[in-house]
C-alpha cells in the first residue's frame, strides 16, 4: 500500500513534464495517475502520447486491473488528455479539493485492464 513512483515525461529529448502512479492497492490492482506538463507544450499531444503509453506499460507488465485519474470540473483540457489516453468519465466528485479559497468539484477518471485490451489488442 503506498508505492509510488514517478517518470519524466521528454519530448524531443528535454524535459517536458512528469507522470506518477500512487498504487493504492497491489491486492485489488488499483492505482491513481497524476500529470503535469510545461505550459509552453501543453496542448500540443504530448501528454496523451505519454499517458497512452504509460498505461500500456503498467497494464503490460504490473497485476494492476484498474487505473484512476481526477481533475477540476474546471479544467476541459485535462479532461481532454485523459478522453484521448483512453480514460472514461465515471463521475463526480463534489468538493473534492480547495483550490483558491473555494471547495472544487473534480471528475473521476478510470480506465481498466480490459477496457484497454478489448480497445488495442
């Protein structure tokens, strides 16, 4: 319980973001992604690239059945990168977290070994 770990997200090379996976379960094959891109390439592909292929990895190699991700019902373009990595919008977390000095509503996002495999292979 607990494991995590993180990758460095190159494009041409440098440096361009990061990826991590916070395991929050090896028993029931659960873990959550988190992502952050530089703004000067943000909105230029490169972060569904690389969550596609993350995911691929972690479903390829690792037990893990179930990967989930959130962010601001504010923020359409995160919610865009995970659309295109192939994550599915389960709901709606009311409050979720404190951002400015107000309660903000975030989306769940999951995606599941089998929905991964049923869509690229």
């Amino acid at each position: 319980l607990g494991d995590r770990y993180q990758w460095i997200v190159l494009a041409e090379g440098y440096p361009a973001g990061w990826v991590t996976l916070a395991v929050t379960s090896w028993e029931h094959g659960v873990g959550e992604i988190g992502y952050a891109l530089t703004t000067e390439l943000q909105g230029k592909g490169v972060m569904p690239v690389a969550l596609a292929q993350l995911v691929a990895q972690l479903f390829g190699r690792t037990k893990l059945e179930r990967l989930e991700a959130r962010c601001s019902i504010e923020n359409q373009a995160s919610q865009k990168v995970l659309e295109r990595a192939g994550f599915l919008r389960e709901g709606l977390l009311r409050g979720y977290f404190e951002l400015g000095g107000r309660r903000v509503d975030n989306c769940l996002y999951a995606i599941l070994r089998s929905d991964f495999f049923r869509n690229d292979g």
